[in-house]
C-alpha cells in the first residue's frame, strides 16, 4: 500500500516528506486512513538518536488515531469505517508469559515497536503514524469510543497508557497522594487520570506558567521545581511518584519525598543513567521502579476509562509542515500539552 509520510534521513536531520510502501494486507490485518498521530517525546530522543543508534530513514509515530479503511480475510475484530487506534508496539512473540498475560509491552523476545525496528521477519524496517495510512494485525490494536474527540485520543495510545498503567499497577485511589513530576504529554495525563480514580495529585513542574492549567486538569496542589528548596517541606509526603521529566535531574530529591514504603516509578528516559543515593531508599524502605506503555488490554481498558470519564489529551493540532517547529517547541516544553498531526495533510 503506497504512503505518505515524515521521515528523518540521518540523526538530527530535520523531518521531511517521504513516500514508502506498506505491506498488502493480510489476512488478519486492518488498513486505517490515520486520522491524527501525536508527538511524543520518545520520537524526538529516537530521531536525534539520544537512546543509541537507530535505523533511517525513520518515520517516527506512536501516537495513531485513524479510520478503518479495509480489513483482511480473517479479520474479526473491526469493521470498515470503525475508529481505531494503534500505540506503541504493532507485534511481539505472542508465546511467553508476559504476552499471554496481556503484557506485551514486556515481552521476553522484545516488543516489535511501531518504528525505528525491524519487523518480526528480521527485514522489513516498521514505519511509524507520521503517516497517512497505517497496517496492522488487529490483536495489535484498539478500540476508540465513539464519544471522545479523535485528536484528543491519539495522545492516549501512549502519553495516556503509559501513566494509566503505573496508577493502576501501584493502586492509585482515594486517600493516595500521587506526585507527577513534569507537565508535559505524559505528565498531564497523569494528573487527569490520578485525580480520576480520585487520588490527591501534586505536580512538580520546572514551568511556574502551568500552574493554572494543572489545576484546572485536576491537580490538587503545584509545586515549582527551580528552587529545590522548595521541596524539603514536602519530605515523607507522598506514597507514589511518577517521574515524566524527559531531562536529566537529581533523582535523590525526590526520593525523599517518599513515605514509609512509597515507590518512585521512572517513566521519564533522558537517555543516561541516574546517580541513585542508596541511603534514601533504605531510609524508609522506599522502592525506586520503572514502567513502560501498557499492554493490549489494559490499552483498551484506558480507553474505555475515557470514554466513560470523557478524558483526552489537551491538544495543539497541526499541520505536517510544521512538525520540525513543534519538535524544538516540545523540547522546550513549550506545547499545551501535546503536538497532534492532522493526518489530511501529508
Ligand atoms: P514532554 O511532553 O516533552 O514532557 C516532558 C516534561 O518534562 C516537560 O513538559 C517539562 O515539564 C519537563 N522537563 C523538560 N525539560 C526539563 C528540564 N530541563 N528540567 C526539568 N524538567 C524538564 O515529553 P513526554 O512526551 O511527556 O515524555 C516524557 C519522557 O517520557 C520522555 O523521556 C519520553 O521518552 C518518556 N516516555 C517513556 C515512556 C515509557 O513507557 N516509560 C513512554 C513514553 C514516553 P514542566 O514544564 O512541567 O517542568
Ligand atoms: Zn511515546
Ligand atoms: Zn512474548
């Protein structure tokens, strides 16, 4: 099937238009027209290469709202027409314990992501949404309730599962005092959710400007990051902290802030690895943990958690040309609060 896309050529080249093919469909595959693919901040570490070599030409895209256009012969779980979304991983082995319990994300032979990967035939290099067409085995994709605004969803398929799935493995709930550190793509979901399933959500921003939309998102109470200072106060305060910073910090900071028993869960991956101070995990038998995306049915359990609390990502929806200014705005975490492309205009 003939595409139209972004793509970068080498690290840190600018993105730019690219036209490819994507495999004829098979019998179990769906074809969706991409109605919008969000920017996530893992795109921009991969195309400027900051997690490690990567495969160009990359089209970038983890983010994918669309329409189904077709589907294959044995397909069963979508109709033509259906909204649908795609996340971040589009196979896996289907074997091992963690895919058969609905873990894919966890895969013992490793995840097949969306892009910058090869497909589980060892040769094909996965294209990702920054696209106007996708295909995908149906297993691999989600449901998208009618209810809720399509630019709004395509963020959820990995900003919004990705702070779903650590809120609810760690038992977030009424009475739980969340902290969400960075108020970016990730970190904003994480305020809606937390505060959705009813917790006592404090964000912790390096930005003193976001502190009127973080509360109108739900959160309970904002603290600004520039001074550390401003954190020792809050020492033995919070029984879970979700950690989006896409940058490098002291992660000890914030470790300290834990209560008996609390956990630290890095989301956030600047690319280098933490200095950790040891003492403050023993201190209060804290835990220091880490959390990737979500599988396939808790994916589409967020997604019904949003169609019913009628929660989307706050989007700034643009055009594909402007996709290369909307990568050094996120940088700069300048984005309210997520970079969503319209798919009509590869
Ligand atoms: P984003 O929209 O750019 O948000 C990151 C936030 O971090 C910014 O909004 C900002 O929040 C804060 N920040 C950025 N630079 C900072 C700095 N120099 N000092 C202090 N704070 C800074 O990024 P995102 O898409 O949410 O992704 C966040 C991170 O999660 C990325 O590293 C990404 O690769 C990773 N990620 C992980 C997973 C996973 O499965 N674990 C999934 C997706 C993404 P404030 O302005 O509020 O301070
Ligand atoms: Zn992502
Ligand atoms: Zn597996």
């Amino acid at each position: 099937m003939q595409s139209r896309g972004l793509a970068v050529t080498a690290a840190k080249a600018p993105l730019e238009f690219f036209e490819f093919t994507r495999r004829t469909l098979g019998a179990n595959d769906v074809a969706l027209d991409i109605a919008y693919a969000g920017i996530c901040h893992s795109d921009i570490h991969q195309a400027r290469e900051e997690w490690g070599p990567a495969i160009f030409p990359m089209v970038p895209g983890h983010e994918i709202v669309g329409i189904v256009r077709e589907i294959g012969t044995a397909v069963t779980k979508f109709r033509v027409g259906e909204r649908i979304g795609v996340g971040v991983f589009v196979d896996s082995c289907r074997e091992c314990i963690h895919c058969k319990a609905g873990l894919q994300q966890y895969c013992i032979e490793g995840m097949t992501g969306t892009y910058n990967t090869l497909e589980r035939d060892g040769k094909t290099v996965a294209f990702g949404g920054y696209s106007d067409t996708f295909v995908i085995n149906e297993d691999y994709a989600v449901h998208v309730p009618e209810n809720l605004d399509m630019a709004g969803v395509a963020p959820l398929l990995c900003a919004g599962i990705t702070l779903f799935s650590p809120l609810k493995h760690w038992g977030a709930q009424a009475g739980t005092r969340v902290g969400v550190m960075g108020l970016g793509g990730l970190g904003h979901m994480g305020v809606k959710f937390a505060h959705a399933l009813g917790a006592h959500v404090t964000v912790f921003s390096h930005s003193p400007e976001k502190e009127a939309d973080a509360r109108a998102m739900g959160a309970d109470d904002f603290v600004v990051t520039k001074d550390i200072n401003s954190l020792k106060p809050l020492a033995r305060t919070f029984d879970l902290i979700l950690n989006t910073v896409s940058a490098e910090l002291d992660i000890n900071k914030y470790l300290e802030l834990l209560t008996l028993d609390g956990t630290l869960v890095v989301i956030g991956l600047p690319g280098k690895p933490y200095a950790v101070n040891v003492g403050s995990l023993l201190d209060a038998r804290r835990s220091l943990s880490g959390s990737m995306i979500g599988g396939i049915p808790q994916t589409q359990e967020m997604l019904d958690f949003c169609g019913l609390h009628n929660i989307v990502s706050d989007v700034e929806v643009i055009k594909a040309d402007y996709v290369n200014t909307a990568y050094d705005r996120t940088v700069a975490s300048d984005v309210k609060y997520r970079f969503v492309i319209d798919g009509a205009t590869f």
